[in-house]
C-alpha cells in the first residue's frame, strides 16, 4: 500500500506540474483551458491525497520528527491546494489583472513541485544537507525569476 501510494503520488505531481505549465504557456490564450485546468486541479488532489495515504500506511512506524515532518508537508499542501483555487476563481470571473493572479497561484505549485522533485533527487543521490538545502533555495530562486518573466510576458 505505502509504494503504491508514493508511486501515485509521485506520478501525480509530474502531472501537475506539466499541466501548470501548459497552463502557464497559453497563459495570453485563456480559451482551451478548461481541460488543463481540470488535469491541473484533478492531479493537484490526488498528489495530496496519495501523500496522506502513504503516510497513514506506516504512521505509526514513524519516528515522531519524521510525523511532524509530514505535518509541515501536509500544510504546504494544503497552502497549495489553496493557492490553486485562487487560481481557478482568477481565472473563472477575470477580474482585472487576473492573469497575475493566476500566475501567482500556479506559479507557487510550480516552484514547491519543482523543490520537491530537486530535492526528494538530491536526498535520494545521498547528497550532503546542505547541498539539499542550497538546491533548495536555487530552485526557489529560479522558478520566482520564471515566474517574474511569465508575468512581463502576459502583462504586455
């Protein structure tokens, strides 16, 4: 059950992050987007729901810092979760400079998706902590920078 679970999990999150960045390259053609925004949410919630389901096959197994870990990861996922629906409510009415708001909401999934695959690689690869930890902020770094691009581009 739990290798299942991650490997849902996992395979969830890469579909998330191909659909959010779909969706964030037709960001000027909001039209056609119903179906990416869908895959976006659909994939969003299952990640997270494949993550509790993995956690909840072994919680007692775990050591009480690796619980509180998978609370914290529990609650940027839900943050996540929210960020996405300001998304989609951006999108859905249009307000104006929806578009910003739009490429907030997803751009943050992106940046946490993209930190989680760097990082779960980098711990995997048995690099040091604070190697992890400088992948980390790099990638936070960049996918702001992306994101500042991104918003330039659809504000013109």
């Amino acid at each position: 059950m739990h290798t299942a679970a991650l490997v849902a999990h996992a395979a969830a999150g890469v579909v998330c992050f191909a659909a959010g960045c779909v969706l964030l390259f037709r960001l000027d053609k909001p039209t056609g987007q119903r179906g990416w925004l869908a895959v976006y949410g659909a994939s969003l919630a299952g990640m997270i729901l494949f993550m509790w389901a993995a956690m909840a096959a072994h919680w007692d197994a775990l050591s009480r810092s690796r619980q509180i870990t998978y609370l914290g990861l529990t609650a940027l996922a839900l943050y996540m979760a929210a960020r996405a629906w300001s998304a989609l409510l951006a999108w859905r009415h249009a307000p104006p400079g929806w578009r910003s708001r739009f490429a907030d909401g997803v751009g943050f999934t992106l940046i946490s998706l993209f930190d989680a695959f760097a990082i779960v690689a980098a711990i995997d690869l048995g690099l040091s902590g604070w190697v992890v930890a400088a992948i980390a902020v790099a990638g936070v770094v960049v996918g702001t920078r992306a994101m500042q691009r991104v918003k330039k581009r659809v504000a013109a």
